[in-house]
C-alpha cells in the first residue's frame, strides 16, 4: 500500500474514463482542498478498492486515514468537514434543493447519455476500450492492454440492456442529452454557472457526465459541431481553483437553464425514478415508461429508489418560505413526484 498521506491532505483514487472521478477531482480542486490524484490502474488504486462496501470509483481517502466512495455523500461529507466560503452548495435553502435536484439527475440520468455514446457504436467501443485498458495497464505491452480491453468491452456492452442504454432506448436518452447540452449551450454564454458566477455541485455532476462525451469520437464530433461553448465550459470546469464568485440572488428570475433543467426532471428524470421503485415495490426485475413520445425500457436499480426517497425527504424538510418558492419554480408534475411516497 502507499505511504499514508501528510495531515490535511486527501488522496482520491479514479479513473479519467469515469465521470464520477472526474467530478470529484474538480471539487477538490474547485475547493482548493489539498489532495493526491491516484490512477486507478496503479497498485494503489487496485488495491484501495479492497477497503471499500462496493468496489467502484472514485475512493476518497480521507486524511484520518478512512476510505469511502459514492461521490454525492463524499461532497457531503466534505461539506460538513470544510464548511466556508468555497463550499459548492447555495446558501439559499431553495437554491441549495434545485441545486441537489440537479446534481441527482446528472449522476443517475446524465450518465446514460455517457454509456450509450461509448458502447453503442463500434468505433467508440474501439477507442474507448482501449484507453480505458490503457489507463490501467500503461507499460505493461500493447498485448496485455488489447486483450484488457477486449474483456472490458464485451463485459460494457453485454450490461447496455441491464443500464437502458440500448439502440430501442437511444432516442430519449441522446433526446434528453441534446436538451440539456442546448440550455447550457445557451447559458454559459450569459452566466458562469448554473447558480451564479461561481460553481455548484450541479454544475461538477454535469461536468462529470459530459466530460466523457468531450473524449469519446462520436460524442466528442457532435459537441464540436452543436455544443462548442459546453465543450469549452467542460475545459473550465474541470479546474476552477482560481475562480471567485458569487451565487444568484434567491429573488433573481429562474434562469432559462434552471426552468429547462427542472422541466426534463419533471418529463423524463421522476417518471423514470417512479417507474423504477413501482417495479422494485411489486418485484418486478425490469420497468419501462414513456416520455416525449418515446418508450423506455431497462433492469431495475435499488440504488435509485434510495435517490428518489432522499430527494422526497429533502423537498418535505424545506423551510416553508423555500418550499414555497421552490414549488414555484418547480413544474405540477415534478412537484407532484416530490410529495407522493
């Protein structure tokens, strides 16, 4: 194992191909928190995953030595720790749930987009299997790296149906990510960020998911040639230790963004996550829904019922000037997701 960090200083182990890594190492930066970037492919990184329930990435060690994944409750956890002026959730309680809102949806939503463009076509399974085998096995021959990303794809691309990433299910998924890519298409331009002239978690949970359509080809050519601005945003983002900001005024007008953001929560992001736990409640091992016209189909996920229970018990938690002002900005149906359960 590698020598325990000096006091203060984090080590967070992840992988460049991972939108979640990439998130929080642009919080840690963002936050100027001082911290080591492990590759996962190292020995270090393999064998931190050891130390951990589920054994994904990113792994945060924390400076008292104690090791945990899942990056929302880890920016959580960071906030408790460091609580100031750097600290990426709104003061506002209103800001701070539609920021919350957000971020859940890029991290559970946002990343279909991510595993369709990779594992859908053939030139981005090429590639990408590649670099990812890359990343783990660098120097050990050309060999051992194709026959890891030959393993590593077959594994990726047998999971499409399981994650909903599907040729079926494509027209929603790449539908959803094209809205999304247009609102912030047409905010960076105007406003720093989602919240103001400084960043939120929900502008690093975007920024994770879409960094990864920055890198794969077929992705990549299509921000290129539609969304140049969130190209360039995703560069920002990804190293914003210099920047300095303030947050919206809680009495400014709802951005365009954030009202288009909050309108794809309520059309496609809760009847995904309704449809999901009514499956799971009635035992269901698979769920579908529609919306937009367009049907969608895929294995059901325990992790996400958990999602949409915290998000509940947030929004019913909210002080009731903020609710109210919440409610306000927040369309019928998703106010209607939030209160039932």
């Amino acid at each position: 194992m590698d020598t325990p960090p000096s006091p203060g200083r984090y080590v967070l182990y992840g992988g460049l191909g991972s939108p979640y890594s990439m998130k929080m190492r642009a919080v840690l930066r963002y936050r100027r928190l001082p911290h080591d970037w492990v590759q996962l492919g190292t020995p270090e990184g393999l064998d931190v995953l050891t130390l951990v329930k589920v054994p994904v990435i990113p792994v945060l060690r924390f400076p008292d030595g104690r090791h945990a994944n899942d990056s929302t409750p880890l920016v959580r956890e960071l906030e408790r720790l460091h609580p100031g002026a750097r600290s990426e959730v709104p003061d506002d309680p209103a800001q701070a749930f539609i920021t919350a809102l957000l971020e859940d949806m890029a991290d559970e939503w946002g990343t279909k987009a991510m595993f369709l463009y990779r594992w859908l076509r053939e030139r981005d399974q090429r590639q990408t299997s590649d670099w990812l085998a890359f990343d783990r096995l660098a120097g050990e021959g050309l060999e051992a790296i194709r026959g890891h990303a030959t393993r590593f794809r077959d594994r990726q691309v047998g999971r499409m149906a399981l994650v909903g990433c599907t040729p079926a299910n494509a027209p929603l998924v790449e539908a959803s990510a094209d809205r999304v890519m247009a609102l912030l298409e047409a905010h960076v331009t105007g406003e720093r960020f989602l919240f103001g002239s400084r960043p939120s978690v929900a502008d690093f949970a975007w920024m994770g998911q879409l960094s990864q359509l920055a890198n794969d080809p077929t992705a990549c050519e299509h921000l290129r040639e539609r969304f140049p601005f969130v190209l360039r945003w995703l560069m920002h983002l990804d190293d914003a230790s210099g920047v300095d900001g303030t947050w919206r005024r809680p009495e400014a007008p709802t951005s365009p963004a954030i009202a288009g953001l909050l309108a794809i929560a309520a059309e496609v992001y809760f009847p995904f996550l309704e449809a999901n736990a009514a499956a799971i409640a009635a035992g269901q091992d698979t769920f579908a829904f529609e919306a937009w016209g367009m049907r969608y189909e895929q294995g059901t996920f325990r992790y996400q019922v958990r999602c949409l229970a915290e998000l509940r018990d947030a929004y019913r938690s909210l002080p009731a000037a903020a609710r109210e002002r919440v409610d306000a900005d927040l369309p019928a149906a998703a106010r209607a997701a939030l209160g039932r359960g």
